[in-house]
C-alpha cells in the first residue's frame, strides 16, 4: 500500500488521545504551574467617572486559579457603592508554555464627585501574600463616556448620546432630619429624569444598620409626576418609600440607594446624508437606541438625640409617638375553672411592633396562659399606626369577686417633648361555683400511695420479674444477638470497605459526600467570628461555605463559577426556584456586605447566618 507523497504518516489515536489529556489537565489543575510566577495586579476599566455611572475594579492573579482567601478590598464606601462581582477564568497555551491566570470583577457605582485614592488589594495565593499598586479615580459631575467610545467613521452610526447626572439622578428625602431616638423619619427615595426611562432596576438597597424599617406599599407602576427644579423640567416618580425608626441615638448615615436605567436616546451621526435619508431608512433615528445609565442617591446624615431621662416613667415602652390603652373581658361572670378571655388593645402611632406585653400581676386563684398577639396596622405619611391587641386566656380556680389589675403604659410623645402614661382601669370578675384544689396554682404535688386503714395491703408499686418455667436458650434475646453479631460486622465491614474504595475512586461522589460536612464546618467558624469586631471576615467565611458547598455538590471549582450557569445546573440538579433564588440573595449579600463601609450589627450577623444555614438545608435537600 502506497500513501501521498507530502502528507505525513498517521501514528494513530494515542497521540491525540495524550494530547487531549494533557490539555484537558492543564485547564482543570488548580494550582500553580511550574514555571510560572505567581502575580497579582489590579486594574480600573476606566480612570474617570460622572456621578451615578458605573465602574469595575479588576483583580487580576496570574499563575493560578484560585485564591487561599479572598480578596481584601480597600474602603471605598466614601465614594462609591458596590453593586456586585463575578470571576472568570483563562487558559493560555504559546509555543508550548501554559499560563493560567483568574481575574475578579468588583462592579462599583459612583456616589460623590471628587478624586479618590484606591488603595493596594491584598491577596492570598499559591501560599503567598500579594499586594497590588494603589489607583486613582476622578469623579466628576459631568458625564463620561463608556469605554472605547470615541467618533464613528463617515457613514456608520455613531455612539448613542452620554445620559449625564443632570439627566438621570435620584435624591433621599427625610421629611425631618433631627429626631428623637425611637422617633419615625419618613424617607422618600425620588427619581429625577428628563430622558425617556424604559425600565429601572434597584442595583442596591441601602444598609439599615441602626434602624427599624417599615416600607411604603407603593404602585407597581410609579405615579409620575411633573415638576421644575432648580428651572428645569422634570418627570419625577417616588421609588422607595420607608418609615425608619433610629434605635440607639448619634448621628446615622442614610446609605444611597442605587439603580441602572434602560434609557432610549437618539443617535447622533457625522453623515450629512444622515440628515436627508436617515429619517426613512435608519430605523434607529426613528426609535432612538436603549442604553444603560446608572444613578444613585447621596448619602443623608440623620441626627438622633437620646430621650431625656428625666421624667422617665417605672413602665416606660420605649415607644415615641401617641397611644391608648383599653383593657376588656368577653364575660364577667363565669364559674370556677371555666375559661375567660382577657382583651388589652393599644392604639396610636409610632413603632408598634416593637411594643412587649405588659407586665400583670393576676390574683393567686387565676391561671394565666401567655398571651396571643395580633396586629392591625398601616404605613401612612406620619409612620406606622394602628392597633396591637394581647389576648390572655384567664381560668380562675376559686369563686369569689376577682380583680384584674389595670394596665398602665408610658411613652413619649415628640410633639410635646414629654413623657405620658397611657392607662386601662382594673376588671372585676365574678366567679361562683367550687374551688378545686388540686388546679390551684401552688396545690401540693400527689405523692406516693398512702395506707387508708391497717387492714388494706400496701399496694406494691415495684414491677416483679416473673420466670417462665422450662425456659430455653433459645428463648434469649441475647443468644441472637451474640449469635448474629459476627455476621453483621462482616456485613458491616463490606459495606464500609465498598463506600471508602468509592470515596477513593470517585471524587464527585467523595465531593458530595463530604459538602454538608465541611459547610458545617465552617458556618461553625463563621458563628464565631459573628460577635467580633471584624464584620468582613464573618461574610466572607459565610461566603466561602455557600459558594464550597454548591461547587462539591456539583463537582466544580468555587473560584470559576459563572451564575448563569450555576442557576441552570442547580435547576437540573431537582433543586427548586424559590430555593436558588434565595441563595443567590444571600450571596449577593454576603458579597455587599463584605465590601461595605459600616459592618452590620452583630444581632444583624446572626439573623443572616441562620438565613445562610437556612438555604444550605433546603439545597441539600432537595439536589439529588
């Protein structure tokens, strides 16, 4: 058989085989190349900004793919607020030398005009400790353009038109900004356009670290309005609507609030024939293109004076605002040991979820159950308002004429800069019948059978062994058990040598075996950085055990994960909507947080890592 002259000889699959693994090795090995120094190196996409516009921060790991720790970013919270991040991976192969590399995007929104130094980014890899180059970032007022803009060619369309901060911005209005502790501010989040806005998202709430917050039920469809500021035309919508309740006193920081709009605009073109055919042929200057624009609020400073001492009532609630008090029985008269139904019920206005029962001393004769709560309340321009009602179950165990203690209830009323003691009369009650002594509150306990007269036998209380004659061994549970023991440690033996050669063999199985358990582990370490001073580390060690155990559930690496594609692979897995949305929530927080300027409260950081233990419960059970 002769082959083509010019055309090398085939040597077989192997060769292609060895090929495919090597490279397949070389884009799945974790750490570092031999070879290759490991770097570290942080870039901005762009130096200068407007006010609103968006910004990415890149971090940049050359040599290899994956972090010891995560990133510790500098403060930024003066001037930007963080919006998300995500990480991407690459693999390059020239001439035969790999080089792998992993970059982090931190995606920032620009909240304060003014030049501001980024500080280095510390990073931990490969069992070193990098620190990159400190940056500079110009923010100015007026806006910018997206990077890689710059003037299109004769006869090809041009980039669409810059939306300035004057075209596009949000303003936080407190309706008072010096309050009294407890005392409501009504927060309205306004968006201020004179372009044509086609949908908005909220990239980022703002923290509610020192307050209680109460949202407004607002329109799905925002109410616009048109109103001239500073002598310009505006369409103006209130987004947010809040009712906060300072909890502590000093000076509280309103975090902004931040969106990205779709806007259309025209597009402007450098070709004159534009001008004549544009208008028929150009779809675009008929329609106008969708860009994105972002904005954000500014922060507002609240002042919170403490409530004076002074004056301060024995059964002070806490609460600042007006309320009443009525206190009722469903009947007054009933015989012993049947039910009654105690009725207290406040009304006013001010924080009244936070509102404790009251403290009521009840009659030695009466068994009091704690008491059921519910609410009725509504969000209004002047705070929250409403009623909450306590309803007690009372059994009286003796007849007689009983009196249920009145009911008093302090509170401070801004308006008049005092104290004020809201107060319920006592109720009586008339109970006829039979006590009963053994339901009486303090009634002695039943004790041990007593002998009534000498020639009643003690009845024995002690349980006798009974034997039945003629038993035999076989008769034994024991016999069995000693019996059947060997045959279940070898049994037992097999079963475990088959799951550890499994465990051995099978690294997807061995990864999903184990995810719980090192999840637990270190949402147990993330429990005790919880109360300590260091806020970040307690969101990033929540983070890593989120992000760990979903990557061992499904056999992947945590530093290459793409959300789309983790959502997608969950859904495949069984688990469900509700769940993964809700995972996603709280890595994205976790994410916010760990970047944030103020570390959240440490009974804020313990609500949210039962939220994280939570979710990891509800995947692990329902991914098979």
């Amino acid at each position: 058989m002769m082959r083509r002259p010019g055309l090398p000889a085939r040597r077989g699959r192997p060769v292609t085989v060895a090929a495919l693994g090597w490279l397949i090795g070389c884009l799945l090995a974790p750490g570092t190349l031999a070879g290759q120094e490991v770097t570290a190196s942080a870039h901005l996409d762009r130096g200068e900004v407007g006010v609103g516009q968006t910004f990415t921060l890149n971090v940049v790991l050359d040599g290899v793919q994956r972090f010891d720790q995560d990133p510790v970013l500098p403060d930024m919270g003066a001037f930007a607020a963080f919006l998300s991040s995500g990480t991407q991976s690459s693999v390059r192969i020239v001439n035969g030398q790999t080089t792998v590399s992993l970059t982090v995007q931190y995606r920032f929104q620009a909240t304060m005009e003014g030049t501001f130094e980024i500080g280095p980014v510390t990073v931990e890899a490969g069992g070193e400790t990098l620190t990159t180059e400190p940056l500079s970032l110009r923010v100015s007022s007026a806006p910018q353009p997206a990077p890689g803009a710059g003037g299109a060619p004769a006869g090809q369309p041009s980039d669409p038109e810059t939306v300035g901060p004057d075209d596009l911005f949000i303003v936080a209005e407190p309706d008072k900004r010096r309050v009294r502790e407890n005392e409501p501010v009504i927060v309205e989040y306004r968006l201020f356009t004179r372009v044509n806005v086609s949908s908005y998202g909220v990239t980022r709430l703002p923290g509610t670290a020192g307050f209680w917050v109460e949202e407004f039920e607002l329109p799905q469809q925002p109410q616009v309005e048109q109103v001239v500021r500073d002598g310009v035309a505006y369409a103006t919508a209130v987004i947010r609507k809040v009712a906060l309740y300072p909890t502590g006193p000093g000076t509280k920081t309103l975090e902004p609030l931040a969106i990205e709009a779709q806007v259309r605009v025209q597009r402007r073109s450098r070709d004159p024939f534009d001008d004549v055919f544009g208008g028929f042929f150009n779809r675009s200057s008929l329609f106008g293109d969708v860009v994105t624009a972002g904005a954000a609020s500014r922060p507002v400073e609240i002042d919170v004076l403490p409530l004076p001492a002074e004056g301060r009532p024995a059964d002070f609630t806490g609460l600042v605002g007006d309320l009443a008090v009525a206190s009722s029985v469903d009947r007054d008269s009933l015989a012993a040991n049947e039910a009654v139904t105690l009725r207290v019920e406040v009304s006013g206005s001010g924080n009244l979820k936070a509102l404790a029962p009251p403290e009521l001393a009840f009659p030695p004769t009466v068994e009091a159950f704690p008491p059921e709560v519910s609410d009725r309340l509504r969000t209004a321009d002047a705070g929250v308002s409403g009623t909450r009602t306590w309803e007690y179950v009372l059994i009286p165990r003796a007849p007689g004429v009983l009196t249920i203690p009145g009911v008093d209830m302090g509170y401070y009323d801004a308006a008049a800069d005092r104290y004020e003691i809201a107060s319920a009369g006592p109720v009586e009650l008339r109970v006829t019948g039979r006590a009963v002594e053994d339901a009486l509150p303090g009634a002695r306990a039943r004790g041990s059978v007593e002998a009534l007269r000498s020639d009643i036998r003690f009845i024995r209380t002690d349980t006798p062994r009974f034997r039945r004659r003629g038993e035999t061994l076989f008769d034994h549970a024991w016999f069995w058990i000693v019996a059947l023991a060997p045959v279940g440690m070898v049994a037992g033996a097999a079963g475990l040598r088959r799951r550890r050669d499994r465990l051995a063999g099978d690294r997807a199985y061995a990864r999903d075996r184990r995810a719980a358990r090192v999840a637990k582990k270190r949402l147990a370490r993330a429990a005790g950085l919880a109360g300590g001073d260091d806020a970040r580390a307690f969101y990033a060690e929540t983070g890593q055990a989120l992000e760990g155990f979903v990557a061992d559930k499904l056999d992947t690496s945590a530093a290459g994960m793409i959300r789309d594609d983790l959502r997608a692979a969950l859904l495949h897995r069984g688990a469900r909507e509700p769940a993964v949305e809700e995972y996603f929530a709280v890595l994205e927080a976790c994410d916010r947080q760990r970047f944030a300027p103020v570390g959240a409260e440490i009974e804020e950081r313990k609500a949210f890592l039962a939220r994280a233990e939570s979710v990891l419960s509800a995947l692990a059970g329902e991914l098979r």
